[in-house]
C-alpha cells in the first residue's frame, strides 16, 4: 500500500511573533516544528505499514527549504521517502493554490490512502484536507479518531462531528485527516534520528507539475491578500470582590454592578 502523507512546518508555539513595520508581514524567531496534528497522521501511516506488508510511506510539504527539517523528523519516526515542494518565488498563503500543489504531487506520486493532520497551527483554515480530496476526486473525513483496515481496499474510521462521533466505511483511495486523540506519536529513536541525518529528500519545483505553470501558483494568482495584522484588544483588569463573608461579597458585587458597570 502507497500511503502519502501531507505534513507541514510551522513556528514553534513558544517563538517570538513581531509584525515588521509594513503590519502584512511577519518577522518569526528561528524555532520550527512540525505541525502538531500532522504528527498524529505520521504516526498512523507508521503503524498501518507495521499491518501491512510492502507498505510504502511518502511525506511531503510545500515550503521553504528549511522545511527539510520536518521531514526529516518524519524520516526519523519512520516514514520512507521525503520530498520538498519548493515555494521559493511561489510563496502564497493561499490555501487553494498549495491544495492545487499537493494534489498534483498526489497525482504524480500515486497512493492508495492519504493523510493530512486535520489543521495546522499557525492559520487555523482546516480545509487543506478537504481541498486536496476534492481537487483529486476522492473521499475525504476529517477529524479521524480511529482507524481501522478492513481490507486494502476499504477502512473504516470514526470521526468527530459537532455534539458527537460518527463510524463510517470507505473505499480507498481516499484522504483523512487525523485529530488529536487517535494515537499517541511516538519519540524517534537515536537510529531513526541517524537515517533521517542521512536520508535524500528530492526537492521538486511544483511549476514543473503538469497543468501547474508558474504563473498559476504564485503570489499573482492568489486570491488572499493580507491587509494588516492587528494585535487583540488587552483585557480588562481582573478585579476582586472584597468581603468576608459569601453575603458581603454579593453586596459588593452588586453595588459594583450598579456603580461602576453601570449594568444594573
């Protein structure tokens, strides 16, 4: 089985956020991972190939070649093959034009199941999954729980939806995208970590991709365009009740109601 997984880098949950002085770019600390839920879609191409003989698992991004970096996390926790989708004079945060590259790639690999974590951290969009599903003409779930092989040919999984889960039975190929919960990823070990300092990740240009010129996937063909960045609005100063007992507290609630919010 040619199982493919879609992973991306992204910053660091503790790296230093600044926006530069034109407030439509930003200037990121050098801390890097790979996105936390696409961790959880490694693990499971990972433990799908211990059930099946000659499973093959290929992970790819579209980023900028520090990118590698992740893959070769992904190399280390045991994935075979690592290609980079080059976004050097391509970059775009639109979220159709990389469904557009990865979809291709998807094409152009081959697979018999796909997976993608179900959102990345940094942009929240959730529907590079679903995008990728539909650009290739394929079933797509998102939000995978649990996962479970019947045959090479069909699986079974359970996803969450709003106010429950759900079981479902599909035909592969298909892509789904995995939700914390449906494992525990798993620490490379020290030999994964020396194959994957070794291993080749082959860096593809996607304007090379059939029907993907450069002029369909750059900055020029996107459709999003940052106006600004703003920082949240600070909250209001906590303030605490005075008294001594739960009765005096009321009180004082209460006049500060009447008072000072002026709700009352």
């Amino acid at each position: 089985m040619n199982i493919l997984v879609c992973i991306k880098q992204v910053a660091d949950t503790e790296a230093r956020i600044l926006f530069k002085s034109d407030k439509k770019s930003l200037e990121i600390e050098n801390k890097y991972n790979m996105n936390f839920f696409d961790e959880f879609a490694v693990e499971e191409a990972i433990r799908i190939k211990s059930k099946i003989k000659d499973s093959q698992i290929t992970v790819c991004t579209y980023g900028v070649k520090k990118a590698v970096e992740a893959l070769r996390t992904a190399i280390a926790m045991g994935a075979d093959r690592a290609f980079l989708l080059d976004n050097t004079g391509l970059d775009s945060d639109d979220p159709l034009i990389t469904s557009k590259i990865l979809a291709n790639f998807a094409k152009q690999e081959g697979f018999d199941l796909m997976f993608c974590g179900r959102q990345a951290i940094d942009d929240e969009n959730a529907n590079i999954g679903a995008m990728i599903a539909e650009l290739l003409g394929i079933p797509h779930v998102s939000a995978v729980l649990k996962f479970d092989i019947i045959d090479e040919k069909k699986v079974r999984v359970e996803s969450e939806i709003e106010g429950g889960k759900e079981t479902l039975e599909v035909q592969l190929p298909a892509l789904f995208t995995t939700q914390k919960g449906i494992n525990e990823p798993r620490v490379p070990l020290i030999t994964g970590v020396m194959k994957a300092m070794k291993a080749s990740i082959t860096v593809v240009d996607p304007s090379t991709f059939e029907g993907l010129s450069k002029e369909l996937i750059d900055m020029t063909a996107s459709k999003i365009s940052i106006l600004t960045y703003e920082t949240p609005k600070g909250r209001p100063a906590v303030k605490i009740v005075d008294g001594e007992t739960p009765g005096e507290k009321v009180k004082s609630l209460i006049n500060i109601l009447k008072e000072e919010a002026k709700v009352l």
